[in-house]
C-alpha cells in the first residue's frame, strides 16, 4: 500500500529556492493538514526527530491548539493557516516558509476531505471540492517545493492516501475514494519523472493500515504505511 522512489528530472515551477542549495543541519518539514489528528501524530513526530516544522491547516483555531499541545518545541513549531487548494494561496504560504524559515527538505501531504456519499448522493460540486483539497492540495505543494528539494539534491515528498484507493472505500464516499487513488497516481507519476535522484524520494503511505511511519533523513526506498 505505498510506493517510494527516487525523485529527478527538470520539474518547472514559479517558485524558485529562496535558500542557499544546501541542505541545513535542522530539517524542514511542511505537513499539510497539520492540526487534525493524523497530521499532529506527524507533526509531533517530526519535531522528536529534531525537525523544524511548518504545520499547514485551514483552521486557525486548530493550528492554535497544535501549538499549545506541543509546547512549540522549542521554537521549532511554526503554524501556517492556508487553503491549499487555492494556488495563488498555496505560492504565498510557500514564498514565506522559503524566505522565512530556510529550505524545505520534507513535505507530507496529509491534508483531507472526506466524504461519505456514493455516487447517486454526490453531485458534481461535492466531487470537485473534495478533490481540490485531497489532490489539488498535493500537487500544488509538490509543484512549489520540489523545485528546491532539486536544488539541494535531497528531499523526501509523503502522499497520505487511504485504503479506499483500492477498495473503493468500505464507508469512504465516491469522491474520497477517486480522489485518494488519484493522490496515489500522483505518487508514481512525481516518483517516475523524478527517478534518478537517488536522494529525492517520493512515497505514498495508506491510512487503514496498522503499522510505523518513518519519516526521517534515512526513508529507505521501501516504506511501511502508517495510523490505523
């Protein structure tokens, strides 16, 4: 239920590296979604293994209460409130991690919207903004920060999908279920066009199974999916 390869090829972005192309003693993570319950697990995570972290999240509140349960980690804690499936919204908060914060080693797409309706209960609305957030969100982020991970010859970018990609979702919805199996093609087309870089990796992880998540400098080319 996941894949990971190495990342290469010219990948074209409007947002170059703001950063010296060198990869900094304290990694930088971006997680997406950070402030819902996965997205914590990983952001604490991250912040044990001694990374910087930006969390990303569309709540305000949320990234408030993130903050205050992880004591800021000695300042390594820096909240973003961002709609990624907006563009112009995803470039912005991306200019400022760069120029603020430094280089972007690490970005785990965790972000998601979930819905539970089957197909005759999902109009064409219900299926677009769910897709907005699940797959426009990823792609935006990876399109802006890729192109620094290049730079620096290393980077690790973590689609979190879900078992629904293969079911076809047991409770998941119509629109949940396209969206995560179109997150998975993302994973494998990024992972294709970027595959001779040895120290860029790409990897999709599917929530649903019941085994450790990693995500450290050493993501090894095979990677077990996370959170039940």
């Amino acid at each position: 239920m996941y894949a990971c390869c190495s990342l290469s090829q010219t990948f074209t972005s409007s947002q170059p590296c703001h950063t010296s192309p060198t990869l900094s003693p304290t990694q930088i993570a971006v997680v997406t979604g950070a402030a819902g319950t996965l997205g914590e697990s990983i952001t604490r995570m991250l912040l044990e293994e001694g990374y910087l972290v930006a969390a990303l999240d569309i709540r305000t509140e949320g990234l408030a209460g993130l903050k205050a349960r992880l004591d800021d980690r000695g300042g390594r804690l820096h909240s973003f409130t961002v709609d990624i499936s907006t563009a112009t919204a995803v470039e912005e908060v991306c200019h400022t991690i760069l120029t603020r914060l430094g280089a972007v080693s690490v970005l785990v797409n965790n972000a998601g919207l979930l819905s539970n309706n089957k197909c005759v209960q999902t109009d064409l609305a219900e299926l677009h903004r769910v897709m907005r957030v699940n797959l426009d969100g990823a792609f935006l982020l990876s399109q802006q920060l890729l192109p620094c991970m290049r730079s620096m010859h290393y980077g690790r970018i973590v689609n979190i999908t879900s078992m629904a990609a293969k079911t076809g979702g047991v409770t998941a919805g119509t629109a949940y279920s396209v969206s995560k199996g179109a997150l998975s093609s993302l994973t494998f087309s990024l992972a294709r066009e970027t595959v001779k870089r040895r120290r860029l990796r790409v990897a999709y992880l599917a929530s649903g199974e019941n085994k450790v998540l990693k995500l450290t400098a050493n993501l090894p080319l095979s990677v077990p999916s996370s959170f039940p």
